[in-house]
C-alpha cells in the first residue's frame, strides 16, 4: 500500500456512508471517486467491479485493485476511471456471512485508508441492499446502466463523451468455479464473460490455463493479473482468527479490526476453527 494514514472514521449515519440508509428508495450510484476528463484520445475508460461477500474486507481485497491498475496501465489500452467493490446481500446464505449493513460498513472503514489506488475504489451498497440474491451478470448490468446510460459514459481530454467498458475484476478461485460444470449457467458465464470480460487476479497453487478450463470461447476477454508479491490472506483465515480470539492486525485495515472487536463479528465458538484455520494455510 502507498500509505499506512488512517483518516478520521466518519459516523455510520453520515449521509455519504452506504450504510446511512439502507433503502433502495435512497440508493444513489457512487461517483464522487470517478475520474473523469483526464482520458486520452485512443483510450478505452474502464470501471472494474468486484463482486464478493467481503465478510471481512482484507488488505488482499484492497491489493487487487493496485494489482489491477498497474495490470491495465502497462498492458492494455484500457484506462482505469474508477473501481468498485459490490458486497453481496445477505440471501446469499454463505457460511460466515455477516449482515450486510456490517459488510459494507466495515468496506467503507478500509477505504478511509487514502492510497493512490483507493482514490478511484467506491463502495456500492445497491446489490447487497436487495432482499434477493443478485446474479453477478445482473450486478454488472446495473453498472453498465448508470455508468453508459444515467451518466451518459464520460468525457476525454477532448471534451467529448465515450461510453465506459464495465469488467469483472476476480480472484483465479471464481474463474475456476465458473469452468467447473453445473456451477454457472451458460447464459450467465456468456453475458458476464463475453459482453463484459474479466481481470484476474492468479493465486499462488491455482493454474490459471487449469483455471480457465472450458473458457476458451471468451478467453480473449479474460486477462490474467500475476501478483507479483503471493497474498493468501483470506476472509475465511480472518473469521477462523477471530473465533479463536487470534491476532487480525496487519491483514485487515486496523478501522475494520476495531470495528469487528467493537461489533463483536466473527465470534462464534468453533472447536475445529484451529484444525480449519491449518488445512486452509
């Protein structure tokens, strides 16, 4: 990260906070982060999305998106105006899941960590506010819309608007699981993957031409990010930490660490956390 400062915590009830009012009646799209105006000619703006349950966020979720920009600013055409992470709702039903306003708080707490990448990152409540389960091609639908659509695309160094490519950005895991049969369906693999692509992040142990499997039909649209520096750090590590009262510090923003301590997330006895905690390392 470029910088360990930690700004002031704003209150939970800001009106800027996407957990002030969880309604979608007051749902507004994010944009302060977006930048816009600065792009050259010849080049494609780009928003990535990060979907997850981020039950905690962690310094790897925040890594990605560093990972991401530099990716795109040396390899490709692309020109990254601003990245998203999209919490999950809580009919997702995943194993430590906690409720989705603690989800998107403890998000907005990580960002308050100023870095030039978390400049452009924003947290978007819409999809974790629904009472129903968001497909991830729907998620990336809702951005195409209010970034194409109700903002109109952006403007270049020209004065002169373009639309905005929309892409997933992933770990290797998830594109593993969307080559694994029965697991996605083929109009959603097609609609995520064909119309909107993906970055990937490759993790240590995972082959990513093992990964991609029967995804060669999109694989010019898929573009696999090495982390130069391996992070294994997971949220599933950090829930199994928590339940034996183990140390977090340093692999989640210390505003998250406070915040799980405060709510007392993550708490719940497990006797096999610490068996679990060795078979995941």
């Amino acid at each position: 990260m470029a910088s360990d400062h930690t700004t002031t915590s704003s209150s939970a009830d800001s009106p800027s906070s996407p957990t002030a009012n969880m309604s979608l009646e007051n749902y507004h799209f994010p944009t302060s982060r977006l930048q816009t105006g600065h792009i050259e000619p010849g080049k494609t703006p780009l928003v990535l999305v990060a979907c997850g349950s981020f039950s905690p966020i962690t310094f790897l979720h925040l890594r990605m998106f560093s990972l991401a920009h530099d990716y795109v600013k040396s390899n490709t055409n692309f020109t990254v105006i601003g990245t998203y992470l999209s919490p999950v709702g809580d009919a997702y039903k995943k194993v430590g899941l906690a409720p989705a306003h603690h989800r998107l708080r403890m998000a907005e707490l990580a960002l308050q960590t100023r870095t030039q990448t978390t400049d452009y990152l924003m947290v978007d409540p819409w999809e974790a506010m629904h009472s129903e389960y968001m497909p991830t091609a729907k998620v990336l639908d809702h951005f195409e819309h209010e970034v194409n659509n109700v903002l109109g695309g952006v403007e270049n160094s020209d004065g002169e608007k373009q639309p905005v490519c929309v892409a997933l950005l992933a770990g290797a895991d998830l594109i593993q699981t969307m080559s694994t049969p029965g697991v996605w369906s083929q109009d959603d693999l097609a609609h995520i993957l064909g119309k909107y692509g993906a970055f990937v992040i490759e993790r240590a142990g995972t082959d990513m031409q093992e990964a991609m499997g029967t995804l060669k039909e999109w694989e010019d649209n898929i573009y696999s990010i090495p982390q130069v520096v391996p992070n294994e750090v997971s949220s599933t590590k950090i829930r199994l930490l928590s339940k034996r009262r183990m140390n977090i510090d340093y692999l989640v923003p210390t505003a998250v660490v406070d915040y799980i301590k405060e709510h007392g997330l993550y708490q719940d006895e497990d006797g096999n956390a610490t068996a679990n905690l060795k078979d995941k390392a």
